[in-house]
C-alpha cells in the first residue's frame, strides 16, 4: 500500500490580475527648455500647464512659440533645463521615449513605404513585445477605429494622404496610450480632407474618452472644433489657457484677441465704470476695475458689427470709409478706415457692396466688446 502523500494540498490559481490602465493626464511643473552652449536660447520657458485626463488641450500659436517643444518634452525627444514632466502621476523627465506609454501622429504620417497597412499598425506593438497572438486583434481594433479596415493590405503608396494620416493615427492607437500627441497632424492636407479628418478627430475622443489629447497647431479652426481647452502661445511662454468660448469671447490679451478668431483691436481711454473714449467718441462698454484714464484696448469681433446707425440708444456707432471688400461666399468683408485705424466687418452677403471710398456707418452691443486692461501679457497658471 502506497505511503500517504506529505506534499500540502494545491492552492486554487487566482485568475490574473487585468493590466493597469496606462496613465493619463499631464502636467507641466515649469518646465524650461534651452539650447545652445550655455542654455542661453531659451524655446520653452517655465510652462506650468495641466492636460486632465481625457481632455483635449490645443497648443496654439505661431511659429516659434514652444508648442512643437513642450509636445516633444512630453515625447521625450528633448530634455528640460529645469522643471519636471509628468505623465498621470508618474515623472517622465529622464525616461526615454519608449518607456512612456504614449501614442504619437506628426504631419508627415512616417509610414514604412515597404510595409502593409496591418505592418505599419503592427510595429509598435512588436517594439513593446506585445504577446504575437495579440498583436493581429489588436492592428484590427485599431484600423477600424478609423475606418480603414478594408485597407490592411495595402502600402502607404496606394492611399491618399488623409488614409495615410488615418494609419498613422491607428498605429498611434494600437498601443492603446493613455497619451496621444499629435503634432500638426492635419497640415499636409488640403482644405477638404482637413475639413473631413476634423469630424474623424472629433470622432476618435468620444469613443476614446480616457485618452488626454495634445494637440499642437497653428490653426485656430482646429483649435476651436477639437479642443476642450486652448493654451495660446508667444515668444516661448504660455500667454492664456482657457476653453475655446472663453477664449474667442473674453480675451485677457490682445494677443489671444488676435491670435484666437479674428479681432477689431482699438486704443480707447477708460472715461469711468460702463464708457470709454476711442478717437474723441464715447462708447458704452464695461470696463471692469479699469479706473478713469487707464489705457486699454477694445476688442470688437468683425461679425458682431453691422451697418447703420445703433438701434438701441446704448448702442455704439463708428463711421468709416471703405478701403476694401471681400466677397467670402455667404459674406462680405468689409475693410474700413475708422478715425486712421483699420476696422474689419463681416457681413451677410450684401446684394449691393458699397464702392470704395464710400462712407459707411457701423454699430455695436456694449455687450459684444470686451475691454482688455494694458499691460497683461502673461497667463495665470493653469
């Protein structure tokens, strides 16, 4: 008869624990990036900006402005003077790029021309060791999240540039990155396929509502249409953040007045609490804590102006000459020479457009001004 067995009973497996969410949400903690020998060429300076999670931010500005540098801090392609990144909770500030777990799209999609569609998706699972039989579910899930799934056989060659960007864009997504960067991704494209790769965009967060977006570009239309939130640039530092309506209608600068929308941008002196004085001429407007005889700036949008006199006797009236006029489809621009300052109006296709040098009056709402105080060039942290 067999010896009783000594070894202690088996213990139930536990099933495996599912993989942690990858981390989303980023944080700019003064970050500062310089070149040159001793750091004295300064392209990003002390950016204090929080990307919530599932939040699309949209770094606006020109040329030279550090967008394109704090996204590529956050990629890890460069490294801070001073300051930390983060990524969730986790400080990404000396790790490589590969180590943070995001996704990104730049504007020349960077498809492998000898590779398939399903390839190019494939390669960065296969660069983060993803286990081979997950990886064909995976490229399939990503190519259909934007809906090039009939195209997995194809090469870069054989689409057109907006499929090529949509590739990019699943080859981003395949990781499934709690981080998507995305670097002027829509530039390269005609006006059509832009307009088109917007609404696809706008598609792509809400079906990925945990994914923090940054989205860096120049546009202010893609800016306006994708973003939860704006963070405007100039000269290396963060001028404003806030969301899109708070931006285009309530400027704290002239700067983002003019740099968010198009803006009528006019010298005015305060006169006392609701009126200023532009050119000789009162306007009714609110003015905030500005005091009596601070300087500041009026900005009016072109299309909350209208021609003729004010209805409402609060109303604000301007008198000018055309200079030009632009027909824009279903409206006419008008340029103006108001009191040696240049005023744009935009208005509903006219039937009849006033020749040049004719004499025209404008009105306004106080309520469609905004008073912007002199003086305020720098953001609050955000």
């Amino acid at each position: 008869m067999p010896a009783p067995s000594t070894a202690a009973p088996a213990r139930p497996t536990r099933p495996a624990a599912p993989p942690a969410p990858p981390a989303s949400g980023i944080r700019f903690d003064h970050v500062t990036v310089a070149h040159g020998r001793h750091g004295e060429h300064v392209v990003l300076d002390s950016l204090d900006l929080t990307v919530e999670p599932g939040e699309v931010m949209a770094l606006l500005g020109p040329s030279g402005s550090g967008k394109t540098t704090a996204l590529r801090a956050v990629a890890g392609f460069v490294r801070p003077v001073s300051g930390r990144v983060l990524i969730g909770d986790r400080d990404v500030t000396a790790l490589p790029p590969y180590k943070r777990g995001i996704g990104m799209v730049v504007q020349q999609y960077a498809l492998f021309p000898h590779m398939k569609v399903a390839e190019n998706v494939a390669f960065g699972l296969k660069a983060q060791k993803v286990p081979r039989a997950e990886i064909p579910g995976r490229v399939a899930e990503a190519l259909e999240l934007v809906g090039m799934a009939a195209y997995a056989d194809r090469h870069p060659r054989e689409l057109s540039g907006g499929q090529q960007q949509r590739v990019a864009i699943a080859r981003a997504l395949a990781i499934r990155p709690g981080v998507l960067l995305l670097d002027e991704p829509l530039s390269a494209l005609d006006a059509q396929l832009r307009s088109g790769m917007l609404t696809e965009l706008a598609r792509l967060h809400r079906e990925l509502p945990d994914v923090s977006i940054l989205y860096v570009t120049h546009d202010q239309v893609e800016a306006l249409t994708l973003a939860d939130r704006i963070a405007v640039l100039e000269s290396a530092r963060l001028r404003e953040c806030g969301t899109p309506q708070e931006l285009y209608r309530s400027p704290r600068t002239a700067f983002t007045a003019s740099f968010v929308g198009t803006a009528n941008l006019l010298p005015v002196t305060v006169r006392g609490a609701g009126g200023v004085e532009f050119a000789g001429r009162p306007l009714a407007v609110a003015t905030g804590d500005a005091g009596p005889g601070a300087t500041a700036t009026l900005c009016v949008r072109p299309h909350r102006l209208a021609t003729g006199p004010a209805p409402d006797p609060h109303g604000n009236t301007l008198r000018g000459t055309v200079t030009e006029v632009q027909w824009r489809g279903a409206t006419h621009r008008l340029y103006l020479a108001v009191d040696g300052h240049r005023v744009l109006a935009d208005l509903r296709e006219l039937r009849e457009t006033p020749p040049l040098g004719t004499e025209v009056t404008l009105h306004f709402a106080p309520e469609d001004a905004v008073l912007i105080p002199a003086g305020i060039e720098a953001a609050h942290h955000a």
